[in-house]
C-alpha cells in the first residue's frame, strides 16, 4: 500500500466514523500492480470479505477523494445496506437518494446528485 491511499483513505473513513458506522480494516496489499496505481484491501470487520480500492496517482487531491470515496460508499452500502442504504444521507432528499461524490468547483464534495449542491467536503461529514 503506498501513502497516497492510505492518506485518502483516511479522509474519507472519517465521513464513514462520523455517521456512527465501523471502519474498515485496511490491508496493504498493492492488488493493482502498476506504479501510476495506489491500491489497497478494505475488510469488513464482521467477517473477512474483503473488496480493493484503488486510485490514480497522478489525479489532484479532491479528484483523488471523490474516486475513493465512491469506493467507500459502495462497500458502506452493500456492508450495511440494510440500515444505511441511503449513506451518506442527502439532508434535502432523505428519502430518495444518498449523496454522490462530485467535484464541484475544484473541490472533492458530497454533493446532492438531484441539485449538484455541495453538503460538505469529502472528510468534513458531520453526523447524520
Ligand atoms: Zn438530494
């Protein structure tokens, strides 16, 4: 596992904590094997299924984000998909849709993907 993903790693689990959900466990396994590629292994901590998560090293920080926080919310939602599966919860939408990683103006956000607003930056989700 290299630092890059390992640091954006980092980020976008701390949206994960902060909405009350476990992090994963991460395994530094460079699955990917190219050099322009940080990869590494997330597994559930209620049983060994593990899924890879993988990033472009030559993408800007927030693109960066955006790519790994769409990883993350995939295994969040197919993890807890039965109490979560609107995670991260749109705050204008409830009940219709989770929000969408975006880059809107540069910046790496959850994004409501009805409107394009911007909720919070990716790494900056308050509590649901
Ligand atoms: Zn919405």
């Amino acid at each position: 596992m290299s630092e890059k993903i390992d640091e954006i790693l980092g980020y976008v689990l701390r949206d994960v904590t902060s909405s009350g959900l476990e992090t994963p466990r991460i395994e530094p396994v460079d699955w990917y094997n190219d050099p322009q590629v940080s990869s590494a292994m997330i597994y559930s901590v209620r049983d060994s299924t593990g899924r890879g998560v993988s990033v472009q090293n030559d993408l800007s920080l927030d693109r960066q984000l955006v790519a790994v926080a769409d990883q993350i919310q995939e295994w969040v939602i197919e993890e807890v998909g039965t109490t979560h599966s609107n995670w991260p919860q749109c705050p204008l939408h409830p009940n219709n849709h989770p929000l969408a990683a975006r880059i809107v103006d540069d910046r790496g956000v959850w994004a409501c993907p009805a409107s394009n607003t911007p909720v919070a930056r990716i790494g900056e989700l308050g509590p649901a």
